[in-house]
C-alpha cells in the first residue's frame, strides 16, 4: 500500500547532508549534544521526544523515538504515558484558544 510516509525513508535522513554537509555536521553536532546525558538521562529525554514526535505527529519521529526509549529501558507504560502526557498538553492547547473565540464572540455581541 503506497502512502506518503514512507518507514523506509527514515533510513535515508542522512541524504539531507548530501548537498550542504556543513550544515548538516552542525545540526548533528548539536542533535548529540542535545540527546546525550546532562540534566534529564537518555532515556528521559527519549520519552520527551516520543510525546513530541506524538504531538506533531511525525511517523518517522514516532518510530525512531519508540525505538529509542525501549533501547534505553524505557517500557510501555513510560512511553504510554508519556504519549499521554503530549495529548493532554496539545488538547489544553485547543481549549486554550477557545477563550480567543469566546473573546471575538463576546466583543460582536453574542
């Protein structure tokens, strides 16, 4: 079945060095500095990426970082959790911005 994501394309992410390597040593420079142990452990960080990669909804994301968690102990219920931790703060968000349309309806004069 075609579809626009491809799993095996994530393989490929490094080909978006192949035209401009410097910036892309530099994003990778900074992406394992970002990644590696400081103040939050791997596996941390890990369950952070997962329920970003969740909340805006990148398949490529949510399998590299799926992946990641379990290779650095992480286990279902961490990474559900977490999972449900993204969903609770982007639906806050939506309801959030209601208050803006309650805002624009009370000022027309509803």
């Amino acid at each position: 079945m075609d579809t626009y994501y491809c799993p095996h394309d994530l393989s490929k992410f490094a080909e978006m060095g192949k035209n401009r390597p410097e910036l892309w040593a530099k994003y990778m420079e900074y992406y394992s500095a970002v990644f590696a142990d400081g103040a939050l452990t791997e596996r941390e960080k890990a369950l952070i990426a997962l329920g970003v990669a969740h909340s805006v909804q990148c398949p490529y994301c949510i399998d590299a970082y799926t992946n990641a968690c379990l290779e650095k102990g992480a286990d279902l219920d961490q990474m559900t959790e977490a999972v449900h931790v993204a969903n609770a703060i982007r639906g806050g968000s939506s309801l959030v911005h209601g208050v803006q349309m309650r805002n624009i309806a009370e000022k027309v004069g509803m």
